[in-house]
C-alpha cells in the first residue's frame, strides 16, 4: 500500500492568498476613506454661510410685529410692502449688538449694511440712515468722515472664516445691496 501524500504547497497557498486578499481589501478601504475626507467640506464655513442667508432672510422681512420698535422686536425685518422701511433700519442700527444677536439666531459675529450699486466712487458706495452706517458688530471700523460712511475695515478684528453675502432690495425707487458679512 502506498501511503498518500499530502499536499501542503496547497494549503500554503490559500492561506497566503487570503491573507493577501484581506490586506488588499483594507488598503482599498483605507484609500477611499482618505480620498472622500479630502473631499469633504469644512462644517463651519458651511454653517456660517447658513447664518448669513438666514439673517439677510429674517432682515428682508416685515418682521414681527409688522411695525416694531426696539422695545417690541421679536424679528427685525426691516421691509414694508417688500420695500426699505428706512425707520426699521434706523431701529435696527440703534439696537445694541447684544440684544440683536440672539434676534437672529446665530452664534457668529456678523455686520450688515447697506450700499448703492450706482456709486462711482466704491470707497463711498455705503448708504446712510440718520448717520448711522451698519447693523451687527461694534467691533468693525468704518471709515466714516462726517457723515459719510465708507467700505468696512476688518483688520481690527480677528477671525477663521467669513462670508459676504449681497442680497438686492428696493429702497425708494432705488435698487440697493444689503450686504451681510459674518465671521467666526
């Protein structure tokens, strides 16, 4: 009788195989999750960009209630019949930036103004309402001589990243830019 022999290269083989199989598998694995990270857009700026559409939205409303002051303000919209209301505005830019900020719901510093897109001079592009110039942070420099606002200077202020978003309202018979800048 002869005695079988068994086949040991085989069983080599498919052990090698499958461990090879294995780390192939977890190399692809490995390489796509570092290939769609890579890919993946920074959450902050992403939430930043949403507080700045949701407070020039909640700005271009009539806001509640429809004829607010500072002392009755629970959304400060500053439009009546889809137009400018310039004495909203005015209320709006005399609120202070604490009491303002919890209004909009954001966690970001943000400022708002207001500019005209027919200025030929784009340092004296902003528009005023009473001599005020801006609505949000105290933080950011206007170049103002007189009654004159000028374009904000943020290098007083420190921040990661920021968004400016223009949005277009009638003001008069004027189309005008309210600009919203945010900042984290």
């Amino acid at each position: 009788m002869k005695k079988r022999r068994s086949n040991k290269k085989a069983q080599t083989w498919i052990s090698d195989y499958t461990i090879s199989l294995i780390l192939f598998i977890l190399i692809v694995i490995l390489s796509v999750k570092i290939i769609v990270n890579s890919f993946s857009t920074n959450t902050a700026f992403e939430e930043l960009k949403t507080d700045a559409s949701k407070i020039s939205e909640t700005l271009l409303s009539e806001g509640y209630p429809p004829d607010w002051t500072n002392a009755s303000v629970i959304r400060p919209g500053v439009l009546t019949s889809k137009r400018l209301n310039s004495t909203k505005v005015v209320n709006a830019m005399n609120m202070s930036y604490s009491a303002l900020k919890p209004k909009f719901q954001t966690e970001y510093d943000f400022l708002v103004i207001f500019e005209d897109p027919g200025s030929k001079d784009p340092s004296s592009d902003m528009i005023e309402f009473s001599d005020l110039c801006v609505i949000g942070s105290p933080d950011v420099n206007i170049n103002k001589t007189g009654v004159d606002c000028h374009n904000p200077v943020f290098t007083s202020i420190s921040y990661d990243n920021m968004v400016k978003l223009t949005r277009l309202v009638i003001h008069d018979t004027e189309i005008i830019r309210l600009v919203v800048y945010a900042w984290d």
